[in-house]
C-alpha cells in the first residue's frame, strides 16, 4: 500500500539533502501517516483509514462524518 492520506491525499514529496559543502543528492519526504480506526455512527461501523497528522487534527474538530463527506467530494475516498 502506498504512503497516501486516504483523506486529504497528501504523499510524499521529493526535494534534496544539501551538505555543508552544498553538494545535492536526492531525498524523499515522506507524510506523517498514522493507521487509526474511527467509529461511525451514522454507518455504525469502525472504519481504519491511513491517515496525516494533519487530517487527523481536521477530524478533531469538524468530526469523521464531516470529514469523510469532504473527502467523498474531492475523490480521495470512496
């Protein structure tokens, strides 16, 4: 399974490491993704979604079914 936000869509991202000597070399920025199961009620059913730190802190305060509605209409979840 790739490391995508299953909400809000974000990946990883490729930039560079730079030496003191200022000399570049490819690198991989990888999303702070956190596997966590979320309760329902609407459904009721737990649903586990890979998830950002980010999108988690967005559940936190607008809710899962907010959440998920939002994430229907942007087509990053099903």
């Amino acid at each position: 399974m790739s490391r995508v936000c299953e909400l809000t869509g974000k990946k990883a991202m490729v930039g560079n490491n730079v030496s003191h000597a200022m000399n570049k070399t490819k690198r991989k920025f990888n999303a702070n993704l956190i596997k966590k199961r979320f309760y329902i009620p609407e459904e009721d059913k737990w649903v586990t979604l890979k998830v950002s730190t980010a999108a988690l802190k967005t559940i936190n305060k607008i809710g899962i079914t907010a959440a998920l509605k939002e994430a229907r209409a942007k087509g990053f979840y099903k």
